[in-house]
C-alpha cells in the first residue's frame, strides 16, 4: 500500500513537469539547437532540482517517515534528456542538499548520485533519442547499485539490512516507473507539438498556393475584359 501511494504521489509530480518542459518547447529546442536560451536553462535546471529534492525534504514533511528518494531518478532524466551541463548544475545543488541533511546511507547517496550524474550524461551523447524503456531500465539498475552500496557504508550491518529491506523494492519499481511514464509524457507532447507544426505549415502552403491561384484567376479575368 505505501508503494502505491509513493507512486500515485510522485506520478503526479512527474506528469506536471513533464507537460511543463515538454509543452514550452524546453525538448524540441534542445533537439533543434542543442543549446537551450539562459532563462529557459535555469528553468529546466530549477525543475529538475525539485525533483531530485522532492522525496527527501517536501514528501517527508507531507508524510512522516515515508517518502520515495527521487534524487537518482531527477539526475537521470535531466542527464538523459539535456545532457551536460545541466544534469551537473542539477547533481550540485543536490549533494550539497544531501549532505546538509546527512543520514547514515550519506556516501550510498552521493556515490550513486555520482554515477547517475555521469552514466546519463553519457547515454545523452550516445542515444540522443533514448526511449522510455531504455531510461526506466538504467534508473532501475542504479537504484540496484544505490542499495547495495548501503551495507558497505552503513553499520551496523543489521541497521544496513533493515534500509535494504525496506526501501529495495519501493526505490526501484517507483523510480523505474516513473522515469518511464516521465519520457512518455515527453514523447507524447513533442509528436503532438511537432503534428501540430506540420499542420500549420501545410495550412499556410495551402493558403499561399490558393492566394496565388485567386490572383491569377482574377489577372487572367481582367486580361480577358481588356
């Protein structure tokens, strides 16, 4: 039950960012330009920063002592859509945050968040165009790495198994989940943006070719009164 509630709680978050980046155009510039304007960056960099924090310090106020981490998922997504140096300016402020508040899987955190920071921004020059299946299945394995680092800095280790117990399954199918359903809401509206933009553009030929035909019909008219 606590798993269905972290994923209805974080798919609603994942669903209204997703429409924000994606239905401002934030995708189909970056694939156009590969560079985003300033405003815009600072944009999607904040975004995705209140991803990355939003299990750890706004879930855990809402609900006491339940929250799904979507630290690894946030850097993914900004790394594997955006590339560097956004997932950067998106892993520092996070870490920092992170090490503020502490806990004891503090290096667990900051080592996986090191690798997702650098395996994404790779799979970004890679796979431009990576899918949501592709991006579901690397969030999934690094969270496998994230817990499994937890025994090796955590003691106790009875401490260490009590957090791989508890969190290993709840970590991995939400955050696959909704690192999935994030890229498929970004598919979605960029093909629908992009439908929409080859309609207009055929619309405004259509026009143009009917304008031309109206004012040869009406010069030929004019030709044949004279």
């Amino acid at each position: 039950m606590v798993m269905v509630f972290d994923f209805i709680q974080t798919a609603c978050v994942i669903i209204v960012l997703s429409n924000v980046l994606s239905r401002r155009g934030f995708f189909s510039e970056l694939r156009n330009t590969d560079k985003l304007p300033f405003a815009k960056t600072v944009v999607c960099v904040l975004l995705f920063v209140f991803l990355s924090l939003y299990g750890i310090l706004i879930r855990n106020r809402i609900v006491s002592g339940v929250y799904v981490d979507t630290r690894i998922v946030g850097i993914i997504l900004s790394g594997m859509l955006f590339g560097a140096p956004i997932s950067y300016f998106v892993f520092v402020p996070t870490a920092v945050i992170s090490i503020i508040i502490g806990g004891s899987t503090l290096w667990a955190d900051m080592i996986a968040m090191v690798f997702a920071c650098f395996i994404s921004t790779l799979c970004h020059k890679k796979f431009p165009n990576t899918d949501a299946a592709l991006t579901g299945i690397i969030t999934g394995l690094l969270e496998i790495v994230h817990i499994l680092l937890v025994p090796v800095f955590v003691r106790p280790i009875e401490t260490a198994k009590e957090i791989m117990y508890s969190i290993s399954f709840p970590m991995i199918v939400v955050n696959g989940c909704a690192a999935i359903l994030f890229m498929l809401v970004i598919s979605d509206n960029v093909e629908r943006r992009r439908l929409l933009e080859e309609e207009s553009a055929a619309k405004s030929e259509y026009n143009i070719a009917n304008e031309i035909n109206n004012t040869s019909l009406y010069t030929e008219k004019i030709k044949s009164f004279v």
